[in-house]
C-alpha cells in the first residue's frame, strides 16, 4: 500500500469515522501523497530551506493515486513545498478512499452531520490496518527495522500531532514527549535515502507553518476584538 492508504486508515477509525476530529488529514494526506511520489522516483526536493518541489517525469503510472498527484503537480510544478501541503486541490482523500473501496479494505457508508457531510468509510477488511499497526508497533518497540515508509508515517503522525492519540496502543507505556523522541530517533537512523530524507524535514517545518495559520489567525481575530 501507498503511505497516503496508510495513513488515511490510521486517521480513521473502523466505524469509519476521523480517529482524531480536529485533525488536519487533509495536509497529512498530502504530504504522504508528495512522499510516494519521491519514493516512486517521480518528484525530487530542491536543497534549499525551503525546497521546492520539480515532477521528474509526468507521464502517469498507472496507479490512481499517484497519477492523481502527478496531474495536479503538472500546474504546480517548481512551487514550494509548504505552499503545496496546504494546497487543498493536492489533498488525495476522495481518490484514496476510491482505491481502498477498490481493494476491498473500506466501503461507502452513510453520511455523517444527518446526511449532509462526508460519507463514512468503514472497514470491509481489518487486516491490512491490523498488519500495518502490528509492524509500527515492533518499529516502535525495536523490535523490527523501521522501513522508509514507516519511518515517514511516524513522522507524519508526529508533525500532525497525534501520534501518541493514533498510536496509544502501538506506543505502548512512552509517554508524548518519550514517543517523540522515538519517532525523531526512528526517523534519524532509517534508510531513507538523501532525498527523501530532505523531504520529511520539510514537511515537518510545513506542518509546523500550517498549524500557526489557525493559532494567529485566532490571535488577529481577539485582537481585533479587543481593539
């Protein structure tokens, strides 16, 4: 499976509904989806501090998601990464859940908010998310290598902040601050490669720009208030 697929059935519970409500999937998603495309040899990071992101090769691939991210990329192309983490049109959730439904691991639901919000997307088949969570679980507990793809979702889940909440069960008896050290340990001294690595970093700083955006955006509006 795609990092983005993982993902998304860590953020979401069996019911089929978000695991953290309040949760920014749509920028988690993202990023994943800019990750399997440098994991699939399609992207490349620039090595400024602010790494843009260039398509080495738009032809698609075959599979949807990741064509899905090679079009949108097409117009965007060269653009900054932290730009493109929030850029709600790169977010992969319809067509991620379109290809877990294809493989049999969720199905369509009813609505959520009395029909009118999201479908939900419970599980068909809990063996893939069982699988996954068996396997960061020995990561976590050093008992298995940590593979580049799980070094990037830890990563992931600790830039959104719920690592500990996704993962209480995985994580064990580590408390936030030990389970964040783990992941920055697990992440250090995974084989990632150059590039890949360059891009954890930066989305961890854009994951880190995102989440100011509601907290000043907060501040400006009681200023204003108080004004």
């Amino acid at each position: 499976m795609l990092i983005a697929e993982d993902l998304y059935l860590l953020l979401t519970k069996g019911t089929g509904t978000q695991e953290a409500p309040g949760t920014q999937r749509g920028t988690g998603l993202t990023a994943a989806l800019v990750a399997d495309l440098v994991f699939a040899g399609r992207a490349t990071l620039t090595e400024e501090k602010r790494p843009r992101i260039h398509i080495t090769a738009p032809e698609p691939i075959g599979n949807p998601v990741l064509d899905f991210g090679l079009a949108r990329l097409a117009e965007k192309n060269g653009k900054r990464l932290d730009q493109l983490v929030t850029w709600s049109k790169l977010d992969p959730e319809g067509i991620v859940v379109e290809s877990l439904v294809a493989q049999g691991v969720l199905a369509y639901g009813e609505r959520t908010f009395l029909g009118m919000g999201k479908p939900r997307t419970p599980e068909v088949d809990p063996g893939p998310e069982r699988q996954l969570r068996d396997r960061l679980a020995a990561v976590l507990a050093g008992a298995a290598p940590a593979s580049p793809a799980d070094a990037t979702l830890l990563s992931i889940l600790q830039g959104l902040g719920v690592a500990r909440k996704v993962l209480a069960v995985e994580s064990g008896d580590l408390r936030a601050r030990d389970l964040k050290a783990r992941i920055e340990q697990i992440v250090e001294h995974s084989p990632t490669g150059e590039a890949v690595d360059r891009a954890i970093q930066a989305m961890n700083a854009a994951f880190m720009a995102a989440a100011m955006v509601p907290i000043m955006a907060a501040g400006g509006g009681a200023a204003a208030a108080g004004g």
